[in-house]
C-alpha cells in the first residue's frame, strides 16, 4: 500500500465447487461490490481459466466501470500454493489436478493475479476485518460441505512448505470412526462437516422412511426443538469438534480459535458445547485462555482475505 496505484480496488475472487463470487475490495478491507454465479461443471483447466477471465472480464466492466484494478486475487476451494499460484488438487472443482492458475489467470487478463486456498482467505479476511481483528494469532475452522482450517500466526498466513498447512480436517480423531473422502479413517470432516452430520442423522433414524430434504441446518433446527436424535448428532459433532480444537490449541497455542463456514451458523448450539469438550482436553491450567469464537464476516470472509493477500502481495 505504499504507491498511488497499490490503493486501487482489487476484485476478489471466491471460486467454490458450486458458486463463483466477486467482489470489489478497497485498500481499507471495505466490499464495495459484489456478483454472485452457480458454477457449471467444468472438467478441463482451460475451460475452467477461460470461464473465470470471462466473468472478472464482465465484473470489472460492471461494477469497476471498466476501471483497472490493483489486481485480481482467487480463493480456491482446494490445496493450493500461494507462492507460485499453483492448485494442486480441486476435488470440488472438476476433480481438476495440479495445474498454475495465476499464470494461467495473468495470461488471460492482462493483469496481476494471485491464488491462495480459500480457507487461507477466509482466515486472513477474518484476522484483517473480522473476529481475529487485533488478534497476534489465530486458527480458524470452515465448516461446511467438507472442513478447511487455516492459521495466521504473528499477523502472517501460514501456509507451511509446501502450501497445505491448517488441513485439520483430515486429522483423525477417531481410530475406529468413519472412512473419510481422503482414504484416511475418522477424520475430523467425517464426524463434523455437513455431509457427516446428514450422514449420522440417517443412520440414526434408519426406520423411518421419509429422509428426503434433510440437511445439517433442517438437523440444527430439530435438535431445537427437542427431537432426541437429532440432539444426539449434534452433541457428538460437538464433542468431536470439541477434540479438534483442543488439538490445534495444544499444537499451535492461538490467541483466538474461530469457528467459520456455513455449519458455523448453528452457533452457541455447537460451538458452546464444543468449547466445554476442548476446555476438558486441554491442562487445567490453560482452560480459562482458550478463546474460541464464531467467525464474524460470513461468505464475505474469502472475499476481504483474498483482497488483502492481493494488497500484501502485488
Ligand atoms: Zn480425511
């Protein structure tokens, strides 16, 4: 942010398996604009980087009036490197693999682009202008579809060496629990990402018959209103989640642990419970520090973070 030119807007990219968001991000984290899409099912990298030039095109015609932008900065829902641009993997998008798309990005547009992990965004969105402001570290979950998790340690994203750092969701925590996507056993995202708590509620309610709409929020609501299965499956998501966060506390001593993505919205219903089950994990000593809080800037988290690694980087 030293010269005249790095305080333009930058357009902030947030490129999901089914959605694709835009957004207009001033140097002072503000979205001044936004634009939302489905995602069509792309399987070839070119389509894929064609598609995307093809909407940031449209954008900045349409909400920066064709104005140039500091730069173009992507949140990629899957493993990514930040420092060369490159995806590794895109499970989500395609089952894409390994393939640059900053360069491939650049190319297209004409301007400067830089790709991180979504997660990473969200996490550096929310420790910019969200719940981890003021923060010297923090760890934040994205719980959703599947579960992400990213770390900003000492005001910097830690991406680790390779760029895969914060994957908490394929850490096990239970031996003998349930085959992950991932080929592992009892990872955190198959006892508390959306698809394990539907997955939990069905089995639990196998003998009756109607199991059509369920979703974790329809699960949420149940247990609010007292149905006793659905309390069951959302207290064991909250014990097991409980776990996670007593294992990144342990490993990583944050100053505040956030809680993100759209399972986040359950709120106090998850996230007290599962405070209570970390605070028991942890030495007695510390329990009082543990902070954990839900995240603050929702589906604008990706957007904000993204902009800012735009900001810190180009
Ligand atoms: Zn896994």
């Amino acid at each position: 942010m030293k010269s005249k030119a790095s305080k333009r807007p930058v357009v902030a990219v947030d490129l999901g398996g089914t959605n694709l968001r835009l957004g207009l991000v001033t140097h002072q984290g503000r979205v001044v604009a936004r634009s939302r899409a489905k995602m069509r099912s792309v399987t070839e990298k070119d389509v894929l980087c064609d598609l995307l030039a093809e909407k940031v095109s449209a954008f900045i015609e349409r909400a920066g009036k064709g104005r140039v932008p500091g730069g173009v900065a992507v949140g990629f829902a899957g493993p990514t490197d930040s420092a060369s641009g490159r995806v590794y993997f895109a499970p989500n998008v395609g089952g894409l693999g390994d393939f640059h798309l900053a360069e491939a990005m650049e190319s297209r547009l004409g301007m400067r682009v830089v790709v991180a992990n979504d997660a990473d965004c969200a996490a550096l969105g929310e420790y910019w202008q969200g719940a981890g402001k003021g923060a010297k570290s923090l760890f934040l979950f994205t719980l959703g579809t599947g579960m992400g998790g990213a770390m900003v340690i000492e005001g910097r994203l830690w991406e680790g060496s390779a760029g895969i750092a914060g994957e908490i969701g394929h850490t096990v925590v239970d031996i003998d629990g349930p085959r992950c996507a991932c080929g592992r056993q009892g990872c955190l995202e198959a006892l508390v990402s959306a698809t394990a708590i539907i997955r939990e509620y069905r089995k639990h309610r196998r003998r009756q018959t109607d199991m059509t709409g369920v979703t974790a929020k329809s699960v949420f609501q149940l247990a609010r209103r007292g149905d006793r299965v659905a309390l069951r499956v959302v207290a064991d998501t909250a014990r097991a989640l409980g776990i996670g966060i007593a294992n990144v506390y342990l490993l990583l001593n944050p100053e505040v642990i956030l809680i993100g993505g759209g399972v986040a919205r359950a709120g106090t219903m998850l996230i007290g419970p599962a405070t209570r089950h970390a605070r028991a994990e942890i030495f007695p000593a510390l329990r009082d520090r543990l902070t954990v809080k839900r995240a603050s800037l929702s589906d604008d988290a990706g957007l904000v973070g993204a902009a800012y690694l735009a900001y810190q980087r180009l």
